[in-house]
C-alpha cells in the first residue's frame, strides 16, 4: 500500500478532505504538523511532530521518520508546510517542486520579481521598506501608479491587503498594513509591496503541473467586483463565462508563471485579472483552492481534486481530468463586522433552495471573528451545482440572504 504524508498546518480546512481522498484511494497516511490535529478514525491517529515553518528542520525529520516507515509522496495541504514538502520530497527523491520555487511563491515580492525577469504580465510595482517615510510612501505610490494595492509579502487569504486612491491615501494604508503583518506573522520584516491596481475581472486558475506541463482543471469566474478598498472575495463559479480569448490568455499566463517560479509538480492555484483578451498575473501558490472550494470540483471518473493531487504525487495515471459537466460554485460567508459569533441561523433554509447541494459553517459559535482586511477566515461556505453558472449563481445569492449571521460587538 502506498504512504503519503500529509503536513497540516493547525489552522486549515483542509485535511479532511484529503483524508476521505486517501481512504478512497486505498493510501496509508501519516500526518505531519506542528499541533496535534483533532480528528476521527484511525488515520488520525498517525501523528508525526514536525516544525513547519523550519523546512529544513522538518525535512530532515521527515527523512528520518521515512528510514522507520518508507514513504512515497510527501504533500502540503495548505500554504504552510509547503516549503517543508518540497524539501522533504528533494531529500527523498520524490515528486517534487524545488524548494527555491515554492519559496518564491511564499513571497510576493520575490515572486514579482522572477515573474518581471520572464516577462509575465503583471500589475507595475515597488517595494516599500520597514523604514520609508510618509514622503517616500506617497513618492512611490505616485511613481507606481495611482489607484493603488497595498500588501503583505508572505500573508495570504487577502489578509492585509488594500486600496489607495491617492498618495495620502496610500501613507495610511501603509500604516495600517505594517500593524496587521506584524500582528498575523512573527518572522514579518516590515516590507510591504506596494502594486498599481489593474481594473477588470479577476478569475482564479485550478491547475495541476506534470513534469513542467500545465494541466488546467478549472477557471473560476468571480462575478462580484474586486475593486476594493479591502479584497474579500464571495462567490467563485465555474465553468467561466469569460470570452474564449480572454480564458485562453488566461491560461497563457498562468502557465507562463509557474515556468518563470520555477514550479513543475503538482497543483497550482492562480489569481488572474483580465481585459480585452490580455491577462495580468496577481499571484501563484503551489497549492490547492483554498478554504473547502476545492468541493465545487467533480471530475467525470467521479474522483475529487484531492484523489488527483494525490495520485499525480504518487506517480498514477491519472486519466480524465475533464470537470462533470454543468456549473457549480461556492460563496464564501464573509465575517461582517469584528465581535463574537453568536450563531448563524437560516441553515435548513438556506439548503432547501433548489440547486444549493450543502452549507458549511467553519468557524464555531462562541469563537471572535474578524473581518477582512484584518482577519483571514470565512465564517463558512455554501454549494450549488446546476445546468448554467447563472442558474448557479442565482441559487448561492439566494441561499446566502437567508442566513441570519448573529455576532456581538
């Protein structure tokens, strides 16, 4: 039986998922991570201590657990632990991304700047120090161009990141973004990237890499605006209605991306703003979808994008990747204003509308929350599939407006 080891940060979604993957497999688990994960059934009792964010500390552990028991892929379910795969599975000799490549991928100034050297298309930008002034923050904001995207380097989940339409504008937000990066991640240097917001849609790129050859499993519309101030996003739907140009142009560049970072195994989720058949690459992370959006995903042999990720990693043929046919989607629940969740009520109802096939509520009542850009989590999810993208999305809207979300200041 083969056995993979699956590195579960403490906080994702994520592992479930790719535990029900396994089992359906027939793939003997091991989990790695940083904290004990709370789960049932035998598998989660396979436990496997390891330094995540030390990712060579975590791969010479995990050769030494693999000289115990041989293992024959080694897979990060969320972005942490990623880094540590990709070393892992170099030391091993399995598939594997370099671990120079997944970095880059972690750090957005650096992704920005291998993407500039390939030429990918990209928004114009600028690094601002941990130690720039007002004066120099709005000198760079004008140099760049106005409207403009305030981020992070290494957060994700639009966690920290905002829009300033002027350079006075973009002295404050500067200010703002410092205190959340530092407060979200202790190893934050200060940097900030600052980029010229590019307007247009936005869609985001599912894909699975072989061997350098890009596969693309789905591209997700995202059918409400993205122009900010903050960044959260609410409903994905797939198949796009994008023109055949633009998802063309869109599946141009994501592939010409992960060739400029240096990625050539397994997936890669990518986020995308087009217009007019010309694509511009927000960023790359060699993961999958995030949060449980992977769901939206049926292949036609039935399998879920976890049973491919998974079988890609352990060398399988893989066979058809073509999604079922029909649209499906997911809304994200955003977290409207800070406090303590109450409760969300609604539920029955919200899944009793026709098309809606489950609603997930992710985070538990009595627990703080906090919205973007500040905050990182959806309170949950909620699923559709019908015969169009608008059937779709008219029965996520619908579903969502019925969910009384109860939080107190």
């Amino acid at each position: 039986m083969a056995r993979v080891l699956l590195l579960v940060p403490s906080a994702t979604y994520r592992v479930a998922d790719f535990l029900e993957a396994a089992r359906t497999l027939g793939v003997d688990v091991v989990i790695g991570g940083d904290e004990s994960p709370v789960l049932e059934g035998p598998m989660g009792k396979r436990w496997l201590q390891l330094p995540l964010d030390d990712p060579q500390a975590a791969g010479a552990a995990i050769v030494a657990h693999d000289g115990l028991a041989p293992l024959d892929a080694v897979l990060a379910v969320d972005d942490r632990g990623a880094v540590a795969a990709a070393e892992a599975s170099k030391r091993l000799g399995l598939r594997h991304n370099s671990p120079d490549a997944v970095s880059g991928t972690r750090d957005k100034l650096v992704m920005r700047t291998r993407l500039g050297a390939a030429e990918v298309g990209q928004p114009a930008y600028a690094a601002i120090g941990a130690d720039a002034g007002p004066d120099e923050i709005a000198a760079v904001a004008d140099a760049v161009g106005l409207p403009c995207v305030i981020k992070p380097r290494t957060l994700s989940g639009s966690q920290g990141v905002l829009r300033a339409d002027t350079a006075a504008e973009a002295v404050a937000v500067v200010e703002r973004v410092r205190k959340i990066a530092s407060c979200a991640t202790s190893d934050d240097d200060g940097t900030l990237l600052l980029e010229r917001f590019v307007p247009g849609p936005e869609v985001a790129v599912e894909g699975l890499l072989n061997d350098g050859e890009l596969k693309v499993l789905a591209v997700f519309d995202k059918p409400d605006p993205l122009d900010g101030p903050a960044f959260e996003e609410t409903i994905y739907l797939t198949p796009s209605r994008l023109a055949d140009a633009d998802v063309d142009a869109v599946t141009a560049a994501t592939a010409a991306a992960c060739r400029a970072l240096g990625l050539a195994q397994g997936p890669i989720h990518a986020e995308v703003r087009v217009s007019d058949g010309r694509a511009s690459m927000i960023e790359v992370a060699a993961r999958t979808i995030g949060g449980l959006c992977a769901r939206t995903l049926i292949f036609s042999t039935g399998r879920t994008l976890e049973q491919l990720v998974i079988g890609q990693a352990l060398g399988w043929e893989l066979g058809s990747m073509r999604r079922r046919s029909g649209a499906s989607g997911v809304f994200m629940l955003r977290v409207p204003h800070a406090g303590i969740l109450e409760g969300v009520g609604g539920r029955r109802e919200a899944a009793a509308v026709p098309g809606i096939t489950d609603v997930q509520i992710t985070i538990a009542d009595g627990r703080p929350v906090e919205p973007v850009p500040e905050g990182n989590r959806y309170l949950g999810f909620v699923f559709a599939r019908g015969l169009t993208p608008a059937e779709v999305e008219a029965a996520l809207r619908r579903a969502e407006s019925l969910l009384d979300v109860r939080i107190s200041s």
